[in-house]
C-alpha cells in the first residue's frame, strides 16, 4: 500500500513538472531590439545601406553573439535609427557629428555617405576592401549605441578593436570588422544574455534558476522544497 501511494505522488509531482510553465520572468527567445533605417541628403540607395545593415546585424561574429541577441528593422520608431547622411548633413545631427566621419548621438547611429562609398585611407593603405570597412563602421558605430566607448590598439599586429577608431588610424593593428571575445563578452554581461558558439544551440532562456529546471520537467535529485512547486 505504501509502495502504491510513494509511486504516486512521484507520479503528480512529474506531471506538475511537466505541465506547469516556467518561472515568471524568465526570457525565452532571444533579445529583440528594433532599429529604423533612414537617408539624410543622401544620393546613394537607402536600401543599400539597410540590406548591409541587416546582414552584419544577424552575422553570428557581430553583435548578436550568435543568435542570443536579435536586431529587427521596423518601419518606425525603432530602439535606434540608422542613418545614411551626406557629409554636409551630418552636422546636423549635432554632438560630435561632422562632416569627416561617422558618429552616434543618442539615438541616432549616423553612417557619413562619403565613407560608405568609398572607406578612409587608413583602410584603403591596408589593403582592406571595402565591404570590410562597411562592416567595421556598422559595427563600430551601433557599438556607441549599446554603450561602448573608444578603444585602443592592443599591440602591433593585432587585430583592431571593432571600437578602435579604425577609421582615423590602425596604430599598428590589422584592420578588424567584428567585435573582439572581449567586447562580445563585455555586451553579453551587460544584457544578461549568452554567448552562443558556432555550431551550438541557443538557449531558451537567459536564467536556469533551480525553480525553472524543476518546472521544465528537469526533476533535480534532490526533493523538491516547498519554494521550487510549479505552481
């Protein structure tokens, strides 16, 4: 008799496990932030931007960390707005935007046209195409908006930081598209998000709380304490 009540109580609590969703508050999917793209004086084609921005945004070496990170245009009022402004537009958008570079303020990741379309000297003396320099600036400029300052080079040969101003010069390090481990790391610290290697499975969700694998149907070896039921 006892036998038959234990088998059934092991019974209920694996059903609970199993049915119960998981602890409020908990993410699953990955983290979703929304961007607009728009032109400024621009003469080249808008989408051209956007579809470039798209590509480096769901690369899997960017900012995305793989997958756990997800950057969704939206026709308007996006997290950010990606700019594509003439050099004579770009003082407009105030801070520290002129008419030489690219720049963020607030809100506004603002690529400069003149070097959209044709890279900087520091890139075209390292023999970097310019696909590579588009990479490098989407990246370097959208990383301001997530709250990266400017880095230096680490050492000659090495490559460069994605948050060097590689535009202005290498310093003596290799030309570099993608953010390093170590900023990857630094965004993934700061969104509470993981980073997911190439050829692996993301996640379903940001936290394994001892709570959350109990009601995932993960039943620990230990007994379930009363704050872990899935209720």
């Amino acid at each position: 008799m006892g036998q038959r009540v234990w088998a059934a109580a092991i019974a209920v609590v694996a059903a609970v496990a199993v049915c119960v969703p998981a602890a409020a508050g908990a993410r699953t999917g990955p983290l979703v932030i929304s961007y607009d793209v728009r032109g400024r004086g621009n003469v080249s084609p808008l989408e051209d931007l956007a579809a470039t921005a798209a590509e480096v945004y769901a690369d899997p070496r960017g900012w995305s960390l793989g997958g756990s990170i997800r950057f969704e245009r939206v026709e308007t009022g996006g997290a950010f707005t990606l700019w594509l402004a003439s050099d004579d537009r770009m003082s407009t958008f105030g801070g520290a935007c002129d008419r030489l570079w690219s720049c963020r303020n607030g809100r506004n990741v603002v690529i400069n046209e003149d070097r959209w379309l044709g890279s900087t000297e520091s890139y075209v003396e390292a023999g970097a195409s310019l696909e590579t320099y588009r990479q490098m600036v989407l990246n370097h400029e959208t990383g301001h908006w997530l709250g990266f300052g400017h880095a230096g080079c680490p050492r000659a040969g090495a490559p460069a930081p994605v948050m060097q101003q590689q535009s202005m010069t290498l310093a003596g390090c290799a030309p570099n598209s993608w953010p390093l481990p170590s900023e990857r790391a630094t965004l993934a610290a700061r969104r509470g998000v993981p980073i997911v290697q190439a050829g692996g499975t993301r996640p379903t969700t940001t936290t394994r709380s001892g709570r959350d694998i109990a009601c995932r149907g993960e039943i620990p070896r230990v007994a379930l304490r009363a704050w872990m039921r899935c209720f």
